[in-house]
C-alpha cells in the first residue's frame, strides 16, 4: 500500500521513467506530455447510511490513463490511505502491465478512503454498490473494468456487478473481473498473481544459470501473492528459507515449513506473532539467498541497503518496491531486477481471460487458464529482457519501453500526437 506521504515520489518517480523510456524510444514531447498523466481521474463522493442509522460521506476516485489501445482496465482499494496520486500513479503502472504482455487496455485504478476492518459486511455493501453507482458514467465493460485490489475480494465484486446491471437493466458480468465463480469468475484468478511471479522466477533462474531444485527463497510479505507463491515454490522443489508479514520475519536456512506456517496465518496475512525468534523485514531482505522477493510494500530496497543485498535475482512482486537509485545500484553490481510492473502482471492477465470468457459465454479449464498465463508470462519476459541486452538498460527501463511502446503506438495512429 502507498503511504501517503510516499505519494508524490512514487507518482514522479514513474513519470521519470515513463519520460526516459519514451524518449530513448524517439516519441516526441507532447506524447511524454500525454503518457504521464491520466487521461480522466474523478472523485466521487458516497454518502452510506451506516448501521447506527448516521449517514457517513466517502471520498472515492477513478482514474483512466489511457485508452487509445482499448478499454481501461485496474483494480479498486479499500484503505484509509488512498488518495488522488497513489490512484494516479497506480493506472500508469496498470497500462504497463497491459503493455508489456499484449493486452488490449489501458490502465485503470480506483480506490474509496476507508477501513473496511472498521465498517460492517452490510456497510461494505452500501459503500460497494455507492461507489458503482457514483463512477457508472464512466466505467462499462468497453468502457473501464475495475477488478479486486487491497482489502477488496470477490465479493465486493459481485455487489459492484449486481449494482451496475441493475443500473444497465441487463446482466453484466464482464464490467467487473475478480467475481466468484459462480457470477462468470475465472479459475485460476486468486492465485494468478502468485503464478505469474513463479514463471518469473522460473524464466530468471534460467537466465542466471541457476536450478529450479533446492534453490533458496525469501519472500517479504505474507499476504495473497506471498503466501501462494511460497507454497507454489515450495511445491516445485524450491527451498523458501524465509518469510516476513508486517510484524517481522522467520527464517531458517534448511527450508521453512510452509504448510504450518500456511494453516496458521490469519486472514490479514500474518503468521509471525506466534514465534518468539523473529528477523526484522529490512534483515530479511539482506538474507543469503538465491531468489529475494518483495510482496509487501514500497520503497523497502533504497540506495541506503541495496549494496547490502545478496540475493543474485530480485523478483518484485509487490508494487515499487525498489527505488530508482537502489534499481542502479543492483544493476551495476550484476542482480538480476524483474520489475513490478513485470513480475505482478499475472493478475491483469488472468482478469483478461475472465472478461474474454465473460463475452464469449465460455469458460475455460483451470489447467487452461494456467497454459495461456504462462504463454503470455513467458513472451512478456522474453521482450523485456531483450530490450535489456541489445539497448544496454536496466530491467525496469527496458519494461517500461516495452509497456509504453504499444499505447505511443496507437496515440500515434489514431492522431492524437504525430
């Protein structure tokens, strides 16, 4: 989750990139202008009648980066933290994602300042079914396509649907990906960010050379991604020497017990409260390992620690949590960086196929579902990775070239900026 007073970095943070890669790439400066900010970004405000009968009023936003390529496409938080910049700089993460593996959308992202912890399941209902009815006029399936984000689940989904076919008067599954099954939900969505980063780490371990069997991984943050993907690679033969949550980390060279640590982690990701021997998040990170995994929060890997970092592969499965001085540092001392915008696309992905078979009215096997995710996963990695080599850029420059490339493209063809 952004902090808020780490907002205004990470929003110019990545219009810095977004500048330097369309400007290696030869675009002008008025598509650098056009490409940094969203398109479209709308706050809302939600009054909800709470359940002592008071009336409470919620800030919300939406914001559209942009659509030349096709509709827009991102997720929506619940959090007391939310604000107009993270919702920003979120979207333009969003169209990279889209970009990098060939999706047909811009990005998208929305968010509602709240404490869902604090608010009831029929105060969640209201707020849901608010925000829809708030945003309607510009979201749609080819319009805009929200998706589950932090503290949203399938089914704030299925109360979003239902609210917004109510409003259409006619059935609308695809206006929304992250539904339950049951509503036109994909298998295979939960765990489609933990799958993507586990191709990632496949396809980087290759790169360095490095087998698949008995190598070492810690992973910071216990949460959905970090949480699966300990198990996936813990079920392939990897051995997961540490994990962290929120309240610190574990670490045991001869290989965690993930199935325990697994059962006993509570619904808010954490699992380290029960043990007496704890790391701190930043000692974890500096743990001798072979694969480092950040998948909780931003700005953990700085200038300050990145020379004290060990681990040859840094696979990011949370949102910017490498700064850009730290991505250089790595850089020049051989690391292997697969960026954020890279390594978590898994989850846009998946969401795809549920809208593709949300308007074919077909639905695909689990074990399908997996096939294409890692077609794409795979293609996406091998684009990145050959920008890097043969253009002489770290990884997150060389996704960032990759990912604006197609919107600058189709901007261009459509006339918007010569």
């Amino acid at each position: 989750m952004v902090r808020m007073s780490e907002n205004l970095n990470v929003l110019h943070s990545t219009q810095v990139i977004i500048e330097q890669a369309l400007t290696r790439l030869g675009y002008s400066e008025a598509m650098v202008e056009l490409l940094k900010e969203p398109i479209r970004v709308l706050t809302v405000r939600i009054p909800v009648r709470m359940d002592d009968n008071s009336v409470k009023v919620f800030t919300g936003y939406r914001a559209q980066h942009n659509d030349a390529v096709g509709p827009t496409k991102g997720g929506v938080r619940f959090h007391p933290d939310v604000n107009e910049d993270e919702v920003k700089a979120l979207s333009i993460w969003m169209s990279l994602k889209c970009g990098i593996v060939d999706l047909p959308y811009g990005g998208g992202k929305g968010g509602v300042i709240c404490d869902p912890r604090q608010m009831s399941f029929g105060e969640l209902e209201r707020l849901s079914r608010g925000y829809v009815r708030a945003v309607s006029q510009i979201v749609g399936p080819t319009k805009d396509i929200p998706a589950p984000d932090v503290m949203t689940n399938s089914q704030i989904m299925a109360w979003m649907m239902d609210e917004y076919s109510r409003i259409r008067e006619f059935d609308a599954p695809g206006f929304i990906t992250g539904k339950p099954i049951v509503l036109g939900g994909s298998h295979g969505r939960e765990t489609a960010t933990a799958k993507g980063v586990t191709i990632m780490i496949d396809q980087a371990l290759k790169k360095k050379g490095i087998p698949l069997k008995n190598a070492r991984v810690v992973i910071q943050g216990f949460g959905n991604a970090g949480s699966y993907l300990a198990k996936f690679m813990h079920d392939m033969g990897a051995c997961v020497v540490g994990i962290s949550d929120v309240y610190g980390g574990l670490y045991n060279p001869d290989g965690l017990d993930i199935e325990y640590l697994l059962d006993r982690r509570d619904s808010f990701g954490t699992v380290t409260k029960l043990f007496k021997d704890t790391l701190t998040n930043q000692e974890l990170l500096e743990l001798d390992c072979d694969i480092l995994v950040p998948a909780a929060i931003e700005n953990q890997i700085t200038a300050e620690n990145a020379g004290r970092i060990k681990a040859p592969i840094i696979v990011e499965a949370a949102n910017g949590p490498t700064t850009i001085e730290a991505t250089k540092i790595l850089t020049d001392r051989g690391v292997l960086l697969v960026p954020d915008v890279l390594a978590s696309a898994g989850g846009v992905v998946v969401s795809y196929f549920e809208w593709v078979q949300n308007n074919q009215g077909y639905y695909w096997t689990e074990a399908e579902v997996h096939a294409r995710l890692q077609e794409m996963m795979e293609k996406g990695f091998e684009n990145v990775y050959n920008v890097h080599m043969t253009r002489k850029v770290d990884m997150r420059l060389a996704a960032y070239m990759v990912g604006v490339r197609k919107m600058a493209e189709a901007a261009r063809f459509r006339g918007w900026v010569n």
